[in-house]
C-alpha cells in the first residue's frame, strides 16, 4: 500500500547518455518510490487501485527527477545580476567578503535565506549544496530554513582565517577559533535536522588561500572524526591554480588530499585547471566535480573538460555558484554547459584554422547535461536520488508544456518526446514548474 502515486510521461537520464521518455506510474510510501510500472500495464491499474492519492498528471505535464545544486552560496543572493566586473580574488575583496559579513545579523540572514530557499524550490532545486558564511547563527538559520521549507540540503558553515587572503573583519580570529567553531555548527545542524535526514552539515574551507595550515589540517581531522562531507574550490581560475604551486609546489587538487580534504565525496567547485594527474586522484578518493558554467565564463579563464572527466570515471554535478553564476535555476546551467562545451569544441579564435581553434569531440548534449544536473549530482553526494525508480528517494519536478506565461510551444506533428525533453531543459522557467517534490512532500506548488 502506497502513499499516493503519481501518473505522467517520465523524462529522466538514468546514464551520461540514456534519456527514456515513458508514460508511468509512480507509487511512494514514506517518501521513498517503492514501484513504477508503465501506465498502460496491469501493474498500474494495481499501483492506481491500491494508492489512497492517485495524481493524474495528464498529457500537457511532464514529470522528471529533482534537480541538485551542487555549489551555491547563500549569503551571495543578493548580489545575483551583478558585480561581476573584477577577476574573482579582487571579486571577493571588493564585494564579496563585505557582502557576507553583513550575515552577523542573524534576523536579516532569515530574511535573505527565507526568500532564496522559496526561490530555488521554485526553479527545481530539490537538493542544494551551501556555502553560508563564517558566522555559526545564520549559518544555523540557513540550516532551519531549509528543514522547514522541506529541501533537501547539506549546508557548511565557512572556514578561513588566512590573513593574507582575508580581511581582519571577515575571517575566523584564528585557527583554533574556526575549527570549534565548524565542531559547534556540525552538531547544531545534526540536531535542527532531528534524524529527518533532510539537512546535513558540510566542512567547508573556502579554499586554500584563505586558510592557514593549521585551520586545513584540522578540518581534514574533523571530516574524519565526524564522517561529514566536505566541500571547497578548486583550481577555479589561472590565479587559483597557480597559487598552490606558490605556497605548497603542487596542485591545489594534491595539496587538499595532503590535508585529508579530499575524500569520497568531497565537493571541489569548478576544478576548471585540474592536470591528468588531479583527475586520477580526485577519481581514486572518490572526490566530485561541481561544474558550474555560467560562473567559469567570468571567473575561471577555461571550460571544465566534462567529457574527459567522465571518461575517466570521475563524479560530475553541476551547481549555479550563486552569486558569481548569474541563474538560480540548475535547468539553466544545463544549458550553458551544454553551450560552454560548444565553444570548447569549435574554439574563440577566427584567427586560427578551424583545426588549431578547438578541442575536438568535447561537446556534450542536454541529454548529459541533465543527467550531470540529476543523476550524476546524486552520485557525487552518495544519495539515493536522481532517477525516478524503486529504492530512491521521491524528489521530483512537475513541469507543465503548455503554460501560456513560458515559452515552450508543442507542435504535434513535430514534436517527439526526445525533442521535448530538449525543449523542457533549454526552455522551462519558473512559470511552466508547477509541483515540485522532496522526500514525497509537496514543497512547491504554482
Ligand atoms: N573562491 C573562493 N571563494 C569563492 C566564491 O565565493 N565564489 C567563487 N566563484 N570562487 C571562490
Ligand atoms: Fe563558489
């Protein structure tokens, strides 16, 4: 006996290159999809019959698998739209770093994160990985926040003390301070997340500039005394990239795993400049990628080599990295990676011969890049989530083809489902989104 079932033509990317459209139906109890049987089978007259909630969705509104977020920072939401005219370390100085600091007022953070949660159910965010700010009680708040609006989240509160790339009024007093301060705030979010296994905490060193050996060293420690994640940037930008060589004569992908940072799981945002070798190891440790394309176009000076990544076995997501991604939505960065690798693929140059102007065969499809938004973002965390299939979680995306506010248009003599499914990703807004789901729970409606 179900909850209740749902019943609507499923698009989802169980692989990298699978896309299966098919009318189901989807029976859930206690948050969990426990069958799915094709609509027009005996199985689902059985699923229908024996569900108290039968939710037909009809023809005009698709159903796919939540979407993940796998690089955000909250206390960056009001700045979305702008600032992005500096490199990112003069980006952080000049607006950033103020811009966060003003979360010491825990009642303004509720305001902020209040708004950016609704917002992000809105556009499909089912799970978001979050970056808050150094301070324990809004990083607290942002943590409640998501409990009771009902997303799925892991949320870190920010570690540096670094006072070369930190300013004396934005940073923890020192290492000591930091580490019990991430101690404390691993256990307040265990606790305001009541074993609902909704809201986690995440260790989270901003990146090695802004942190001293002794504050790594300890966060690693921690990450293995507490189990919990870990996420940071990694080789975002050329000055990123080149800094660690500076300080530790070695990649910033080694020098994290000689601080124990790089773990199964661990989040690395962008990782645009990893080598041959940073791919193997961040593969080996079971490490992930969040990709997040529209943020690289101004900060990152390269396009992440998805492709190359995933060939070589390692865990890909995409994230909006707001506030220097310019698109709350994660169906948006589908589209510019998928856009992003084009450029790659054909090169910027007109100068050079079309043979010397790219990077052949780097391309990647909507089909991967939704995947990489859904399946391949519950992989890199580890959680059961990402295709709409028995033993998963129900976190799921209504979204309407029809709605006269959007801009997706059905032609039915040419449209089949696989164009438009790349409709839906290229296309969808927030206005054709019109029930969103985490763990069985309706979170957002239109
Ligand atoms: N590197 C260190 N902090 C940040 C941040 O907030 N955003 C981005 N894009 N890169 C960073
Ligand atoms: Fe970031």
């Amino acid at each position: 006996m179900s909850d209740f079932s749902v019943e609507a033509t499923r698009f989802q990317t169980p692989g990298p290159s699978t896309l299966e459209t098919e009318r189901v139906v989807i029976a859930i109890a206690n948050g969990e999809i426990t069958a799915v049987a094709p609509a027009s089978s005996d199985e689902a007259a059985v699923l229908r019959a024996d569900s108290p909630e039968h939710l037909n969705l009809g023809h005009d509104t698709v159903i796919v698998p939540g979407m993940i977020d796998l690089h955000i920072h909250a206390p960056q939401w009001q700045q979305l739209g702008t600032a992005l005219d500096l490199p990112v370390q003069d980006w952080l100085q000049t607006y950033t770093f103020p811009l966060e600091a003003r979360f010491a007022d825990t009642a303004m953070a509720g305001v902020v994160y209040r708004d950016l949660v609704a917002t992000l159910l809105a556009h499909g965010t089912t799970t978001a990985v979050y970056f808050a700010s150094v301070h324990e009680p809004a990083t607290l708040v942002l943590a409640e926040t998501c409990a009771e609006a009902g997303q799925r989240a892991f949320v870190g509160r920010v570690a540096m003390d670094h006072p070369d790339a930190t300013p004396e009024w934005y940073r923890d007093a020192d290492a000591a301070t930091g580490l019990t301060a991430s101690a404390r705030s691993i256990e307040a979010i265990r606790t305001a997340d009541a074993g609902r296994g909704l809201v986690e905490p995440i260790i989270t060193p901003r990146f090695l500039p802004a942190c001293t050996d002794e504050l790594l060293t300890g966060l690693g420690d921690l990450a293995e005394t507490t189990g919990a994640l870990v996420q940071t940037h990694c080789s975002e930008s050329d000055w990123h990239h080149a800094y660690a060589f500076e300080r530790f004569g070695k990649t910033d992908t080694s020098a994290l795993d000689s601080f124990g940072l790089l773990r199964n799981r661990t989040v690395l945002a962008h990782s645009n400049h990893v080598t041959d070798a940073d791919i193997s190891l961040i593969t080996q440790r079971g490490a992930a990628i969040g990709h997040c394309p529209i943020s690289n176009a101004y900060f990152a000076n390269a396009v992440l080599p998805v492709p190359e990544l995933l060939a070589a076995g390692a865990r890909v997501g995409l994230g909006t990295d707001i506030g220097a991604g310019v698109r709350p939505g994660v169906l948006q960065q589908c589209h510019e990676a998928v856009t992003m690798s084009r450029m790659r693929r054909d090169g910027v140059h007109a100068d050079l011969s079309t043979a010397e102007r790219g990077a052949p065969d780097s391309a990647i499809d909507t089909t991967t890049a939704f995947w990489l938004a859904t399946a391949g973002g519950a992989e890199a965390l580890g959680l059961p989530l990402g295709v709409l299939e028995p033993g998963r979680r129900f976190d799921a995306v209504a979204i309407n083809l029809d709605h006269p506010h959007g801009v997706i248009r059905r032609h039915v003599d040419l449209d089949d489902d696989e164009r438009l499914f790349e409709k839906v990703v290229r296309l969808a807004q927030t206005s054709d989104i019109s029930q969103v789901w985490v763990d069985g729970r309706t979170v957002h409606r239109r």
